[in-house]
C-alpha cells in the first residue's frame, strides 16, 4: 500500500470525558469544539444528562454546549456503555454531591475494576455499595467530603481524575500520588481555568476551585486531536510501501507520546509541525513516512503514557526485525476486553510467534504476509490494531467485527481507505 492525504483525527476521548463534566460541574455555558463524538463520548453526555445537566447533541463538526447546574439524583440506573472513564470519572463527580446514582455498563465494563477508585472515594466520605465483588454495577451517595491525600497503587489516570474530580465536586482539597505518571488531561483543564493545582513528579495537588466555582463566567474549550486515535494511521504510514501522510491537530502532550517516542526507537520517522498550545495542551501536525522497523524493549515506566497504544505497537513490533518484549502490561487484562491474552493468541492466529511471560508480552518480528482470523472480543483498538495490519501487502487479516471502532472512531475505516491506495 502506498499512502498519501492529510487527515484531522477524531478529538481525544480523555480531553472530552473532562471537559464535558467539568462543564456540567460548574454553572456556567460551556461550549465545547472538537469534542469526540464516538459512543464513548455519548455516553458521558448520555449520564451528564440524566443528571440534570443540559449537554447538547454530539455531532461530528458540531460545537457541544454544556449547561452546568447542580447535579440531580437520577431516576434510573446511568448506563455508562463501554466507557471506564465515564464510570470512573462519574463516580468521583457524584462523590461531592447530596445525591445518590446507581451505574452499570456493557458486558465489558461490568467486569472491569471499580473497587480501585470506590475506595479511596469511600475514605473521602462518600458511600458506595457494590452489587457484586467488584465492579458494576453500583451505587454511591454523595455528600460532604474530607480533605484527602491518597497514594494509588496502580499508576492510572482514571484513579487520578476521580478523585480530582471529587475535589471539585466537594470542594476539598485532594492530592494523589503514584508510582508512574499517568495522562495529566485534568490537571491541565484545571491549570487552564485558573485552579489552584501543581505538580511535582508524580504527584498532583488540588489545592482549591477559583473562589467563585461553580458560579464561573461562561467559558469555551477546544479538543485536541486524538494520540491513540492518531496510532493506528501512523502505524498503517510506517507499514506502507511508500508516500507520507499528514495528521492534522494531533494531542503531542508528553503524558500521552510514549508511542511516538518508542516508534521512534524502532526505527520510525514521524516528524512533529507547527507545535502549539490548545487550552493547556500540546498540540502538533505529524508528517508519517514508511520505515523499516528493528524490535524494542518498552520499560514498565513507560507504559503509562502509551497505555492504550500496546495494540498498535505489538502489531508493528510484529513486522519489525527481531523481537520485542512490552514488560509488565498486566493493566491491559482490565481494559475493554483482555486485551494482553487477546494481543497474544491473535498475533499467534495470524501467523506471528506471540507469548505472554509472567506479565510480558514478547512478539517476535517477521516478513511474513500475516494471514488468518482475529477475534476483537468487541475491543475497538484490537480490531482498528489488527485492521493496520491487514493492509500489509499479501496480507489477509479478517476481524470478527469492525463496528466496535465506533466506541472511539467511528471514521475509522474510511480514513484508513482514504491514506491508502494499493498498486
Ligand atoms: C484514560 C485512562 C487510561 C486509558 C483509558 C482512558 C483516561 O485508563 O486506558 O483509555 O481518560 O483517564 P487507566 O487510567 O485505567 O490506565
């Protein structure tokens, strides 16, 4: 496949969960552009309203207006799709407020770890009473909230935003520490509309809301483009026989560039355009060429900050001379699907030498087309991943479905069609 155009990716999933909450928090107008406006996105919009809270419809080139005011304890169960950040987020939202929420989710997302942010939100002051061992569904009341200082074992930046997002809600200060640092999109958001939060290493302060929150003047945000999104149609460019593509308004925040930086190392060529700020975030154009690729170790502090990239990253590590280990990727059994044991027995089913060694996953690198069926398990970066590497000449890669890519990007498949001409 040779590849030429330009594309502007859809807006970044994390920046958009935020944005539409903090704009429902306050009580003010919001107007939000470049919001994402994939399934994921909806359902947050979809809980915010069954809050209480005016958030205008999601469409693609549309602006969102949130209407803020005090939340509202919701008549029916919020049903948070396939979204974790919705979940996560949501709940520490709820946390500061005297109301009370039950939340589910999707078949996915009930087996997902909640017990991980409803407990340091319990040691805050709020009650949450689960239904089962863990996960959802579950229900929180909130109400006063504590000052709190909490130290996560995992480094996960939707730990992180709960709480912080509590500290808005209840107007306490919060600080969160943990062992490596995870996308730091609310501290920003929170910087940018003058909050009182810093950061050293690690750690994050919430000091305080502006004095008048939530009584703020209305206010406007722009969304930048996806990083993960923006993956898959690197990695499709540097598999590509030829040409060069430009991704315009890419997110380059450093928390989120780990798979550039290890693209980068496997011998990749992206190159970075007219970087600037977007409300707080860095925000680049990127000019992809085709590459030769040599394997790569990627370190356990590194995984934070591609997290959601592994899929992508496996996938190129696959057509890479020699093998490459991502070590301790055990986070990746809790996402939208198992996403580790997954990655493992589909590269496998295509042909590539796979293994997962304690919480490692080694891919060995080949020239070999890789053909053969994949199984998404419903998880739209596995099959966007597996999709890229289908277009590998003399490669045939069939997914068991293509539609989960609208949790994310929905645009998906046509901008991939539309890089891509075979010769
Ligand atoms: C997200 C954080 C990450 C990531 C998810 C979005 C966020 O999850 O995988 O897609 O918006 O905060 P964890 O914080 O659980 O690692």
């Amino acid at each position: 496949m040779r590849v030429s155009g330009e594309v502007a990716p859809p807006g970044d999933k994390s920046v958009t969960h935020r944005a539409l909450i903090l704009g429902a928090l306050s009580h003010a107008r919001v107007t939000v552009h470049g919001a994402l406006t994939a399934d994921d996105a909806r359902s947050t919009a979809r809980v915010l309203r069954q809050l209480g809270v005016r958030v205008g419809s999601l469409r693609r080139g549309r602006r969102v207006v949130v209407v803020g005011r005090p939340w509202v304890s919701p008549s029916r169960t919020l049903n948070c799709g396939n979204a974790g950040t919705t979940a996560r987020l949501t709940l520490g939202a709820i946390a500061g407020q005297p109301i009370e929420a039950r939340l589910t989710g999707d078949r996915s997302l009930r087996r997902r770890p909640m017990q991980r942010v409803a407990v340091p939100l319990k040691a805050m002051g709020a009650t949450i009473t689960s239904e089962g061992e863990d996960g959802l569904p579950l229900t929180v009341r909130g109400g006063a909230l504590r000052a709190f200082s909490y130290h996560t074992p995992v480094a996960s930046a939707q730990i992180k935003a709960a709480l912080l997002f509590a500290g808005v809600s209840g107007n306490v200060p919060v600080t969160v520490s943990e062992p490596a640092k995870s996308r730091d999109h609310s501290e920003r958001l929170f910087a940018h509309l003058g909050f009182d939060v810093h950061t050293h290493g690690t750690t994050v302060e919430l000091r305080g809301v502006p004095e008048s929150w939530p009584a703020v003047p209305n206010f406007s945000l722009e969304i930048p483009g996806d990083a993960s999104s923006s993956a898959f149609l690197v990695g499709a460019a540097t598999l590509a026989d030829g040409g060069e593509i430009l991704l315009r308004s890419v997110g380059v925040n450093p928390t989120r560039t780990g798979f550039l930086e290890v693209l980068t190392r496997m011998g990749g060529h992206v190159h970075r355009l007219d970087e600037r700020d977007v409300c707080g975030e860095p925000v680049a154009d990127l000019a992809v060429r085709p590459a030769t690729l040599r394997g790569v170790t990627v370190g356990p502090n590194e995984i934070p900050a591609l997290i959601d990239e592994i899929p992508m990253l496996a996938v190129l590590a696959s057509r890479a001379e020699g093998e490459s280990r991502f070590r301790e990727v055990g986070e990746l059994r809790v996402k939208e699907s198992d996403r580790l044991g997954l990655l493992a027995e589909n590269l496998r089913a295509i042909g590539v030498r796979a293994a997962i060694e304690d919480n490692d996953l080694v891919v060995v690198g080949s020239d070999q087309p890789p053909r053969g069926r994949v199984e998404t398990g419903g998880d739209h970066r596995l099959g966007m991943a597996f999709a890229v590497l289908g277009t590998t000449a003399g490669g045939t890669v069939e997914l068991s479905e293509t539609r989960s890519a609208a949790v994310s990007y929905p645009d998906f498949f046509s901008d991939l069609t539309h890089i891509g001409s075979h010769e």
